[in-house]
C-alpha cells in the first residue's frame, strides 16, 4: 500500500474519532488527545543475516492511549509497514477494546521487512531484537504484544523468552498469542474467525436471512480468512468465493473449503494451484449475501462501492472499507459491520490469555469461546442500538461506543 493511502488510512480514521466525540459531547482538548497516539517509538535493529553481513531493520511501537490501563495490541511483520499505518492501527485497538469493554487502551507495532524471504534464523534474531528495542516501554502492566500481519505463535515464543531475559524473570504476560505450552490460550488462533461468525450470524438474522445456505465471498485466506470459510461451512453457509493476493476461487454452488484449508500453505496463498480463476476485484463485486473483507485496507472506496451486490459486509480486515465507501454501501441498504466491532474477537482472547497468565489457572477452549460470544455479542447489541437510536451509520455508532470509555477515563484522570 502506497504511503498517501496509508495518509489516508490514520486521515480518515481521525475524521471519525472527531466525529465520534463531537456527537458524545467533547470539545477541542479531547479530539487533540486522542486523535493521535501519546506515543510513538521508531527504532532501528540490527540483525546478522546469514550470509554474515548485519541490515538494520526499521521497526515502530505506537502507544495510543493508556488511560483506561496498558496498552495492547499486535506486531506486524511486512514490507508496507509504516509510520502513519502504525499509528492508525493503534486507535482501531483502542476502539475494538472500548466496544469489548475491555481495561486496555490500543497500541500496535511493526518491522519493515518480507519474513518470506528470510531464514527461520533470521526471523528469530530480528525478533528477539524487536524486543529489545522497545522493552524499556512494553510489559505485562505497560504494553502488551501480540501476533498480526505475518507474526505467528513462534515468533511470540521468540519475543517472551527474549523479554523474560531481559528481565530476568519468567513472564508470559507479556505478550499474547504464545503457543499453548507456553502460556496460550485456548481457542486464540481462531479468535478473529470466531468473532466474525458471530457477528455474521447477528447481521444475518437482523435482515431475516438463514444462515444455512447463506452465500459468503471472503476476500483473504490468511488465518483469519481460511478458519471463517471453515466455520462457516461447518455451520452449512455456501462459501463460494475465498482469495489470496494471486487471485480469488468462484464457484456458485460452494467451494469445498475442508480441501482448499488443507492445501493452503502458511501464508494463505491458494489460488496458485489452480488455473480457473476470478480477481480479487470481481471476488468484492460478486452477488451474495455476506462479503467478508479479510485481506487489507482500501478495497471498497467509491470506485467500486456502487457495483457491491452483498446483502451484507463483515470488515473482518483492518480498515478495507473507506469512508466515501462506506457513505455509499449505506445509502444503498447495505448493512456494514465495521472492523472495529467484527475483528474484536482477536484482543478478547488475548485479554483472556493475559488474566489467565496472570492468574495461573487456564480454562477449556469451551470456556473460552462462550465468554468470547457473551462479549460479541454485546459489543454487536450497543453498536447496533446506538447506529438505530441516533441514526448515524454503523461505523460512526462503533467509534462512539469504542471511544467513550476511554474519554471518561480521561477526563476522571483530569488529563484535559
């Protein structure tokens, strides 16, 4: 993603926190406060590569807002990381943490780098040199980490044990997403799908459709993508169009998403094995009744949100939708659950992850995942009653809800 769509990205995610806490009543000194992140780390780390030589990798850690408690939120590993992204990805934390009602404010990180290029050596060095980069601002009462774009359960290991040395004591606290013997929760690789189905299945009965045949097009097969197709084929929906960034599959009649799951490789990618296929851009414009982005920002703007023939659009994504987009795919009776509530299943599993490790006691995946859907769907009932109480579109009535915890926070603590 080009660095002016990224502008655009942390730009219009500011207009609607403005927005937000303008309808909720707060002046100038709010909206300058929680606008941008209170901080924001840049860091270079140098990592020997495997043919000997050193290259120093730029990486960030933005902190938006911790007056609520510490902040939380992933680390991402990939070529198009930059400052701006960062900074946007951290408000998007803190409002999924608000709607969740969650004791969190947001925080997000990220290295400059393509980890399917380098060794399994290299990704560890440059993991254990992230952390030591930003330790003196993260930890378990501070900031917490967690897996995001490319970063995976292996690479937490990597940043705790490194942490823990650091420290010189043992804490999985401080970081989430970690492999179950060290500290992991049940049920925390699927959390994101998790969340997702049951946001779909609530949007689904608010327009009165079933969700047994229900037709789904899920833009992405990453981790999130591929255990939504699986979830919802299990459930009896039609998935009949997943993708990757080659291309997308498209079958009317429902692809057979135990075998796609199975050949997909660790990346999500797919589609290269097979000849007959659609673009990602004929995948968003589909008839369906459930179009779930799940790949990246900026993919319905009002260059294609007038084309979109979904019932319904579940922002399983970070940001796919813009605001012209998401102006348009309103004002055409599409219901739009926004990234902020649908994706939020992914941090309420790592909270649940962090109270575990902080308690010693570790509950069954079935525990897990009805304290995750109790939550969801709360976070789903405030959203909604508020978009149906005040009239204003899905988007603006989650970044009111997300927010306003976080203001009041503020304002107790007489910070402004």
């Amino acid at each position: 993603m080009s660095e002016i769509q990224n502008q655009n990205v942390l730009t219009s995610t500011q207009i609607v926190i403005e927005q937000a806490l303008r309808k909720l009543g707060y002046g100038d000194d709010m909206v300058d406060l929680l606008k941008e992140p209170i901080r924001l780390l840049t860091v270079k780390i140098p990592v020997k590569m495997d043919n000997g030589k050193t290259r120093i990798f730029t990486g960030y850690r933005a902190q938006h807002n911790d007056a609520v408690g510490p902040t939380k939120g992933g680390v991402r590993f990939h070529p198009a990381v930059n400052e701006d992204e960062v900074k946007a990805l951290s408000i998007w934390m803190s409002l999924k943490c608000g709607i969740a009602d969650l004791p969190y404010g947001g925080g997000k990180g990220g290295v400059i780098c393509d980890p399917r290029s380098m060794s399994f050596g290299e990704l560890e060095r440059l993991s254990r040199g992230y952390v030591r980069s930003v330790s003196q601002i993260v930890g378990p009462t501070k900031d917490i980490p967690a897996p995001d774009v490319m970063t995976n359960a292996q690479i937490m290991a990597w940043m705790m044990d490194e942490y823990s040395r650091i420290r010189e004591f043992d804490s999985p606290g401080f970081i989430t997403g970690k492999p179950l013997v060290l500290g992991g929760s049940r049920g925390r690789e699927s959390a994101t799908a998790r969340g997702v189905t049951i946001m779909i299945e609530q949007a689904l009965m608010s327009k009165g459709i079933a969700l047994k045949g229900a037709r789904i097009a899920i833009q992405g097969f990453g981790n999130a993508g591929s255990y939504l197709a699986k979830f919802m084929h299990e459930a009896g929906a039609r998935v009949i169009a997943i993708s990757d960034v080659h291309g997308a599959l498209y079958n009317e009649e429902g692809l057979d998403i135990p075998d796609l799951v199975d050949r997909r490789d660790s990346f999500g990618m797919i589609t290269n094995l097979f000849k007959d296929t659609i673009t990602n851009e004929e995948l968003l414009e589909l008839d369906c009744d459930v179009l779930v982005p799940a790949a990246i920002e900026d993919q319905i703007t009002e260059v294609n949100a007038g084309r979109i023939r979904a019932r319904i659009i579940v922002e399983a994504a970070n940001g796919p939708t813009t605001l012209e987009g998401t102006r348009i795919v309103t004002e055409r009776g599409i219901l739009l659950i926004p990234d902020v509530l649908a994706s939020a299943g992914g941090v309420i599993v790592s909270y649940f992850e962090w109270v575990q490790n902080n308690q010693g006691y570790y509950w069954t995946e079935e525990e897990v995942d009805d304290k995750l859907q109790r939550m969801m769907l709360r976070g789903f009932k405030d959203v909604h009653d508020l978009h149906l109480s005040r009239g204003v579109d899905m988007r603006l009535a989650a970044y009111m809800v997300g927010v306003r915890k976080m203001a009041e926070a503020v304002r107790y603590r007489g910070w402004v």
